[in-house]
C-alpha cells in the first residue's frame, strides 16, 4: 500500500495516479487567482476537525470522541449515523484535497457525505471529480465563480480561499464581492469568501489568512462570527506556517452557537503532528499538556491603560497612487529623477520632504530623508504642468489609483504634515518617530496628531516595550517568507497607553532620558537595543503609569524579544520549504 506524509497509509487504491492528478492540477493552476493548494496532511486535520464538529451537532459523539474515532479510522457506528448524508461543500475546490480527505475520513464510519464543490477553474473541477472516482465517492462538481455563483445548500462547508489583496481585483469583480458579502471594496478576496461561507453553514472549516485577523477590512467578518457562533479550532504552526503558502495562513474552524477557544500555535510543522496531538486540540484546558502544542489566551490590558485613540488622531499614510512618478530623487539645480519618466526639472515649491523607508528613520529624532514628493504648494509651476503632461502621456492620470482624484496629480491637499510618526510595518526595528523636519510620510508609515499631550511624550511612550509589545501582539506577519508584520491602522488606535494624568505625573522623568533616547540609532539588535540602560528606565517608567510592576515589564520585554525571533525563525522555515520545492 502507497504511504503518505507522516506515514499514514493512502486512502486509494491507485495512489501513484491520485498523485498524478493531484501534481497536475497543481502545476498547472497554482498561483493563478491566488490559489495555493492544501497539502494533504493540513487537509486532513482540517476535515477531521469539521467533521467532528457536525458529527456533535447531529446528535453523534462528542467533539473529542468524534476526533479521535476519526484520526484512527476506528468504526463507530454513532458517528456515521450522524454523518451519513451530510451535505459537505468546498465553495474553491482546487484539487480536492479538502473533499477527498472529508470522503476518505467518512469511510470507516460507513457514512456516505454528499460531496459538493465549486470552482472557476475546469481543470479543479475534472480532477476533483477524477480523485474522488478512485476513492469511490461520487460528487456534485461544477464550475462557477464563488463571488458570483449561488452556492448549493450545506451542513458543512470546507475551503482554503484565493489569497488575493484587494489591490489585484479587477474593478467590477471587487465591486461584486462588495455587493455580495457587504464587505468594503478594500477587503481582501479571502474575506469576502470567509463572510459568504461563515454565513451558509453551521459548521464553516477555512484555511484563512492571519491577515484578516487585524485587518479594518475584515473587522464586519469576525464582529459577525462572533454575534452568531465562535472558532472552536484556530491552529497555526510557528514554525512554517501551516504550510508553506504565499501568505501567513492558519487552519480554523467555526461553529454557529459556540463559544470560541484559545488559538492554539504548534512548534512543529502541522504535518508533523501525530493523531495524539491532533486530539489534544479538543481536549479542554485542564488535559495533559502536548509539548509541541501550546494555547495562545490574549493577554489582558494593562490596568492603567487607555487606548492611544483617546489621546491622538490615528490616520493612514499617504498614498500616492504611484510612487514612480510622485517619489523623486533630488540631484542638484532644481533636478530631479523620477523612476518613471526619467530626469525632470520642477520648483521648489513643487516638492515636499518625504520620509519613505523605514530605514531612513535612524532613531526616534533623528532622519535622513533621500526623495522629496511631488506636491505643488498652492498654484503648480510652469514645470510642475509639464511634468503633469509628461505623466499623462504616459497614462497615469487613467490608473485606477489616481483617477479618482480631481486633479489626479495632487495628493492630499489639505493634509498637513503629522507630528508624529508610527511604522505601518514592523520587524526587529519598531518606535515612533518625532517629525520635526514636517516630513510627509509614505505609506510605510501611520500619521499620528497628539491631542493634549505633547509629541515628544507620546513618541517615547510608543517606543516603551510595553506599548510595543501590544502593537506588535495585533500585527499581523505579511507574508509566511518574510520576518516582518503589519499594524493595522486601527490595532495602532486600540494600543494601550498611560491616561494624560499619568503621563503628567511621568513627564519630567520622561524629560530626563529624553536626550539619551532621542539620537540612540535603532538597530535590528533589538537584543542590544533593550539592554540599553535608558531603554530599560524608559520600559519601568510607562510600565508604571500603566499600573505594571518591574516582574510584569521583565516579561514582557522577554515576549517581544521571543515574538521577533519566532517571526524571524518563522519566516526562515518558509523561505526554506519554499526553496525545496
């Protein structure tokens, strides 16, 4: 008999065609409209776990029971009662992998699902139909866009979404997502599928990315599972992700009318866990501890905190629509090169300072700006208007990104420069930084207008490791091969901070380690950067404020430093898969 991963034996009879199959459909379609494919050792956990779920649901065992009998292929006659006939769809089917492991995990229980999927790809749909053939299961297969399509009715839905950003749609497909989930037209592909299965099914198992955790966007979708059900399953692993995807991905599974559970991270490959292991999932609480398994409670609010909304204006950096022909490179003379369009000639009244890269930032005060933004202050120059015709020429007053603007060469007209500055990403380097040169910030970066409290104060408070770590709890990691994260406009407004009374009653202790602060370079050391004596005051001192002892700031600097290094290991583990193949 031909072995799988994890050496578990293949459900079919002919496993060198399935895998045929399965590697043909995946080298030809993977990638294409964001798909990236469920392994079968992920597909399998997946399936299990929903199963379980609506075996509960429909009168059989109870979740650890059900997912324990179901691991282990042992026959019990209960739970295929409750799951004979359940109507099973996978709403992106690709090449079966979530359908073929929910058939194959059935069948020892002599329960027969009624098997159902969708996808716009005809390829996905006839080598589903193939695979489920030599597993000897028959299924309702068809292709249609799952943004468009009426889906056929369910009592457990499974997919792995199309990781697509918004920015990649077309404009009339985002607009028909929009319309069809009531998501925003910023939301992510993946939401917008999340939303339309959350709401078709009582039992909903998705490979989802980590993204739509902290993403505005996506905020309707977790508000909504939240007011009708709860995650019962929210697995990742920390070491390669749960598989070694274009994005940072987690296996979950929602139930309607449940309470949710802790997510839970595994120190190993999810490929790699044993049945044993899978089965702790359902246990409560109190079960035996699993070494290579460990739940992830949130960690409670300071108790002095208030959110940093309530002292400042949080908005989004500037978007220029395209930064090739906004973002020059001064040469001298009144030069400047654009990417785009080559050597251009303006007034200095036709640019503004611009701090890009994070790595221009060189410490909380101190920056070096290399590119200026083309920005007329007030009416554009005789060399402005020709650069605008130049632009036009070359289209770009008909790119989506700038169209809708009137004119589209001017950005934010009426924005000003913001006093204070937060990183929109962050890796091992993450403060604020105090613009006092009137930089405008790219994108890369969170506009913040203090309200009542004094720049300086707020910028050193949002370098205290305590209120870094609180960010950095919300981020979300981009991409599973990359070791940095995002902050999401609105996890940097919910950060928790001292209350203006405290800051009042910490601000001339904060004046005092000011000047050391202020020029300090930040590095990726963050190691180093934390054993700096005023980098330790600064953490006990807005640890304080925020009602936290010295034991409490101690392990919370240990967490961020070990929250670095698993994103920095985490990244490394998928750029290595990745590379293997």
């Amino acid at each position: 008999m031909a072995v799988t991963t994890a050496g578990r034996p293949s459900l079919f009879s002919d496993a060198d065609a399935d895998a045929a199959l399965e590697r043909r459909c995946a080298e030809a379609l993977a990638g294409e409209r964001g798909a990236v494919y469920t392994p079968a050792p992920e597909a399998r956990l997946l399936a299990a776990w929903a199963l379980a779920e609506l075996s509960a649901r429909r009168g059989g065992p109870p979740l650890a029971a059900s997912l324990r009998s179901l691991l282990s292929g042992t026959h019990s006659p209960a739970l295929g009662r409750a799951l004979d006939g359940a109507r099973v769809l996978d709403f992106a089917c690709g090449a079966g992998a979530l359908l073929v492991a929910a058939a194959g995990l059935a069948r020892p229980h002599r329960a027969r699902l009624r098997l159902l999927g969708l996808d716009v790809a005809q390829l996905a749909v006839e080598t589903t139909a193939a695979r489920l053939r030599l597993l000897g299961a028959e299924a309702g297969l068809r292709r249609a866009d799952a943004v468009q399509a009426r889906w056929p009715e369910a009592d457990l839905v499974l997919g792995n979404p199309p990781f697509l950003r918004h920015e990649t749609l077309p404009a009339a497909q985002k607009a028909r997502a929009a319309a069809r989930s009531g998501l925003g037209r910023q939301a992510d592909l993946s939401a917008h599928l999340a939303v339309l299965a959350l709401r078709h099914a009582a039992v909903v198992g998705l490979v989802l990315p980590r993204a739509l955790g902290s993403g505005r966007s996506a905020a309707p979708l977790w508000a909504d599972a939240a007011a009708r059900g709860g995650f019962t399953l929210r697995l990742r692993s920390g070491a390669s992700g749960s598989f070694a995807a274009s994005v940072d991905t987690e296996l979950a599974c929602w139930v309607a009318g449940a309470a949710d559970r802790d997510p839970v991270e595994a120190s190993a490959p999810l490929q790699a866990l044993d049945d044993a292991e899978l089965a702790w999932l359902a246990e409560g609480p109190g079960s035996a501890p699993a070494p290579r398994l460990h739940r992830v409670a949130s960690r409670p609010a300071p108790p002095s905190a208030v959110p940093l909304s309530s002292l400042c204006q949080v908005r989004f950096g500037m978007k220029t629509g395209c930064n090739q022909f906004f973002h020059l490179l001064p040469l001298s003379g009144g030069r400047y090169r654009s990417a785009l369009l080559g050597e251009v000639r303006l007034g200095e009244a036709d640019v503004a300072p611009l701090l890009f890269s994070l790595r221009e930032a060189r410490a909380p005060e101190r920056c070096a700006p290399t590119r200026v933004l083309f920005r007329p202050a007030g009416a554009p120059s005789r060399l402005a208007l020709d650069y605008v015709r130049r632009g036009e020429a070359a289209g770009l007053d008909r790119r989506p990104t700038c169209a809708g603007r009137s004119p589209w060469w001017l950005t934010a007209p009426r924005r000003t420069a913001a006093p204070l500055l937060y990183p929109a990403k962050l890796g091992a380097r993450a403060f604020a930084v105090l613009n006092q040169a009137g930089l405008i910030e790219d994108k890369k970066w969170h506009a913040l207008f203090p309200v009542g409290v004094e720049p300086w104060v707020l910028s050193l408070v949002l370098s205290s490791t305590p209120v870094r770590l609180a960010i950095d709890e919300g981020a979300r990691q981009l991409t599973g091969a990359q070791s940095i994260a995002d902050v999401d406009c609105r996890v940097l407004a919910a950060a928790p901070v001292p209350s203006l009374g405290a800051l009042a009653g910490i601000e001339r202790a904060l004046a005092t380690l000011r000047p050391a602060l202020a020029v300090a370079e930040v590095t990726t050391d963050l190691e180093a950067m934390l054993a700096r004596p005023a980098q330790l005051a600064l953490d006990l001192l807005v640890g304080a404020a925020l009602g936290l002892d010295a034991g409490e700031v101690a392990r919370r600097r240990q967490a961020l430093l070990d929250r670095v290094a698993g994103r920095l290991h985490h990244g490394a583990a998928v750029r290595a898969r990745v590379a293997a193949g």
